[in-house]
C-alpha cells in the first residue's frame, strides 16, 4: 500500500510518516512539502494525509486538481483549523485530523482507510424500485435514476436521468420510499446525493446543471449526510 504525506512542515510530515511505519510496517511512505510536489507525482497513492495550511495551492485547492487528475485515492486531511471540516467533504476527504492528532485517534482513522481500500466493490445490483401511476400508467423507476424530487402546486415532478415524470403526489409520501442517500435540502425538494455536484449555504448544484434550493437550517445536516454516503461508497 502507498501513502503520500504531504505538509508543509518537516517536522509534522516526518511524524506522520513514524506513525504509519509503526502501524503498517513495510509500506512505502512519500513525502511532499508542497501541493505542487504531490501534484506533480505520477505514480498515484492509495492514501494521502493532506495539510491545508500551505503556501502556494493549498491543501483544498490540491485535492480539488487530484479528483480533477482522476484521483481516487482516501484524502485524510490533517490541518489546525477544525472549522474547515465542511469544505473537506467537497472534495470527497474521507476523514478529517485537527492537530495535534494523537496516536489513538490517527491509529482509528487510518485503519478505517485501510479497511475502505480493502472491500471489494459489489459484485451486483441491489437497486430499489417505486411504482407510480402517471398519465393513467404504472411505472416503475429505480431509485438510482432519480437525480432529484420537487413539488409544485400539489404535483411532484422527479428529475430523473432519462428525463422529467410528473404525476399528483406528495413529497413527504414520497420521501417515505426513498432511502439514506435522498436528502431533504428545503420542504419543496428532495435531491440524490449520488448526483450532487457542489453546494453552497443556500443552494445545491446537480449533474445536469439544476439549481436546488438549501434551507439554511439544513446546510450542517447535509455536509454530514454527504459525508456518510461518501463513505458508504468507499
């Protein structure tokens, strides 16, 4: 297994780097003291400890390009600043250190790491299906498929990848029938985080390029909801 530790003080990377030799002995361990350094490495890491606080792009603005390269590596961001939890889960980071990280709490977090490079991808669909009746026809549509739910004037409409299907019904019944990976953003709509895009405090962004509406009340309750399904797909 490779590890890639990339901070921008020689210190702190030499620690994190003696805390995965202890815990995983014969690994190969690469030190960056740049965001440019690890970016410019080609040889791809299963798990990168990543510094936010550095000069020149910074632990966010590198894993942004990393994703953007293809990266599908666990990004465990180690940082002082315990605010920038939030902006972590943008980028897909699978956990999240605030220093000064101690041997227990780096020891929990690594191994879950491990265990996600681990698991083996499913080998079959277990797909959920509802049926809806619309244009005087029963339908059936996977769950999967839906990249979001909104209901105007009494109608729901859900926004599926093949297109829109509209039919009289309530969001809360049809909330009922959907799983943890639906979130509820605003009482108007229903989105799949499979779909997410990006967020802001006051709105999401989907796939195909709709804008969703975020109560504001709900923006905490969806970066941990997004950070549950991220984990849950490994």
């Amino acid at each position: 297994m490779r590890f890639a530790v990339c901070d921008d003080e020689a210190e702190l990377r030499r620690d994190i780097s003696d805390k995965i030799a202890a815990l995983c002995p014969g690994a190969s361990v690469t030190e960056f003291s740049s965001g440019g350094g690890l970016l410019a490495d080609t040889g791809g890491f299963d798990i990168i400890f990543l510094d936010i606080g550095m000069d020149g792009p910074d632990g966010m603005q590198t894993a942004r390009e990393l994703r953007k390269n293809g990266c599908r590596a666990a990004i465990i961001f180690v940082t002082a600043f315990g605010d920038r939890v939030f902006d972590a889960f943008d980028v897909g980071a699978f956990n999240f250190l605030v220093k000064p990280v101690s041997a227990q709490k780096f020891a929990e977090v690594l191994q879950k790491a491990i265990d996600s490079r681990d698991t083996p991808p499913p080998t079959e669909s277990h797909d959920r299906y509802i049926a809806i009746k619309t244009g005087g026809l029963n339908t059936k549509l996977a769950l999967s498929e839906i990249m979001y739910a909104e209901v105007f004037d009494r109608i729901l409409i859900l926004h599926t990848t093949g297109g829109k299907v509209e039919y009289r019904g309530r969001l809360n019944e049809f909330e009922k029938c959907t799983d943890d990976t639906f979130f509820r953003t605003h009482r108007s709509y229903l989105i799949n985080l499979r779909y997410l895009e990006k967020y802001t405090s006051s709105e999401v962004t989907m796939e195909n390029g709709d804008r969703v509406l975020l109560a504001k009340q709900r923006y905490s309750k969806l970066v941990r909801a997004y950070l549950r399904y991220i984990k849950s797909e490994g």
